[in-house]
C-alpha cells in the first residue's frame, strides 16, 4: 500500500494550534461579516486559520450561491487586517486559479465534490507545481475508496500538505446527526494511512449547534489533528446552514472546555 509522503501539519503555517483549528462562517456574506467574525475570531486566540465558502453548492437551485469572485476580496482584507491564514471551498479548475490568484493560504474539496472524480482531477491538473496545503473531504457516500483516491489525485499532482476532513455521511435513516459520523470509516483511513492528517468537521455531522462538544470532544478522542467549525458573528442571522453556526464567543468555551489527549497535551 502506498504510503503518503505527507508535510507535517504543524509546519503548514507559522502558528498551528492544538488542535488545528479552522473556523468562519459557513459562507462570506458581506465585507462587514466576513471581517467582523474574522476579528471575533482571532481574539480568541485559538483558531489557525479562517474559512468563508466563496462558491456554495447547494442542494437546489434558486439558492444563496456564494459571491463568488468578489468575496476572495474580503478574504484578502481578513489576511491583511488579522494575519490569520484563509481557507475556501473550489470545485473547479477556475475556482482553484482565482484562489491562487488571491493568495489564499489553503484550499478544500467539498463532499460534494470528492465524489466526482473527474472534478478533482480538475482541480488536481489546475495545482499542478503550486505547494499548497489541500483538504479533501469525505464524499457524501461512505466510501473510503473514493475518499482515497481524491487524496491520491491531489499527491499525484505534487502536493505535499493534506489532509483528509471527516464530515459525515449521508443517510436515509432518521437520526439527531444531519451527516452520520459514522467514525468506522475515520479510523479505517487513520488505519490505513496513519501518515494522513484527519480534520474532524463537527459542523455538517451535527447540523445544530448542540452536539458540536460532544462530537468535538470524540474528535479529540479518537486522537484526530484538527478541527473545521463554523463561526458567524451572527448565527441566528446566517444565509446558510444557520442551525450549525456557533458565535465566535462560543467556539472559544467549546476548544477551551475540550479535554486532549495527554501525550499531546
Ligand atoms: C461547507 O463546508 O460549508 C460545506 C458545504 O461542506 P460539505 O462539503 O461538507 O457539505
Ligand atoms: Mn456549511
């Protein structure tokens, strides 16, 4: 089995917190929020780096879509006025050009996305000498197979800095999780490729902003690097994926109350 070469993740960035933590919005709304929770955000003095989706998929048409272009303005503005590294959603080979082209700091393949192989290849080709630090996460379905072979994809292409994002897994059944964690298939990858980075997305398992401790903490746990949580200045008030976001204030309770595990701790 091939093992991946991977750049540690605590040299990805000047600062690299316990666990890596990325934090923002589920998407840039505007200027004001984008910078405004940015602040919030660094003035906890926990998160890594920042997030705010760009393009957004969503399941229907007719709805919020991302700024697109514009919104890689507002990110610009967080990086100059906070220094926190950005981070953004692509799904294509443009998405991938004009985030370079904007200096954002690292880039992540959506569920949505992974289970397409030739979109990351797409996006694979649009990297292809670029060293920036990729996350891929999970696709919708639970098949590790596929969740590998986009990381393969991306490494193929000469990326050195990735790591895989456990977000959940779609299902028909009813359950309290909006994605099931279905943490099976995170151990089988840390199994597999103990090399591998793993950044846990509490947000889209959960879907309310309730359990989001408690899979934090199982995170942590299972010994996972990192984490991916959605922080708006103003949840109740968010475009998208409202019931998941937390304040910046309440993130900051929810790292400070986690236990880590003790040899990293
Ligand atoms: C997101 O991170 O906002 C997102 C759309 O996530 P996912 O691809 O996990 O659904
Ligand atoms: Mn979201």
């Amino acid at each position: 089995m091939k093992v991946f070469d991977i750049t540690p993740i605590n040299e990805w960035f000047p600062s690299v917190g316990n666990p890596l933590l990325i934090a923002g919005p589920c998407s840039a709304e505007s200027e004001e929020q984008v910078l405004a929770t940015a602040k919030e955000l660094k003035r906890t003095g926990k998160v890594s780096v920042y997030r705010a989706g760009v393009w957004k998929p969503r399941t229907r048409p007719g709805e919020f879509e991302g700024h697109g272009t514009i919104a890689l303005e507002w990110l610009k503005k967080v990086k100059a006025e906070t220094g926190m590294p950005v981070t953004c959603e692509v799904a294509t080979a443009k998405h991938v050009e004009e985030a370079l082209e904007a200096g954002v700091d690292m880039l992540w393949v959506g569920a949505r996305t992974t289970v397409n192989p030739f979109s990351v290849q797409e996006i694979a080709d649009a990297l292809k000498g670029v060293d920036i630090p990729m996350l891929v996460k999970n696709p919708v379905n639970p098949d590790l197979s596929l969740w590998i072979g986009g990381i393969e994809r991306l490494y193929n292409a000469g990326i050195r800095k990735i790591a895989a994002i456990h977000r959940g897994f779609s299902s028909f059944e009813k359950s309290a999780f909006r994605n099931e964690p279905m943490w099976e298939m995170a151990i089988a990858l840390k199994t597999q490729h103990p090399e591998l980075p793993i950044i846990v997305d509490p947000s889209h398992i959960c879907g309310n902003r309730e359990l989001i401790s408690y899979i934090s903490q199982k995170a942590m746990d299972l010994d996972m690097q990192g984490l991916m949580i959605e922080s708006h200045i103003n949840p109740a008030a968010a475009w998208t994926d409202a019931k998941q976001q937390v304040t910046p204030e309440a993130l900051s309770k929810l790292i400070g109350n986690l236990t880590l595990r003790k040899a990293e701790s």
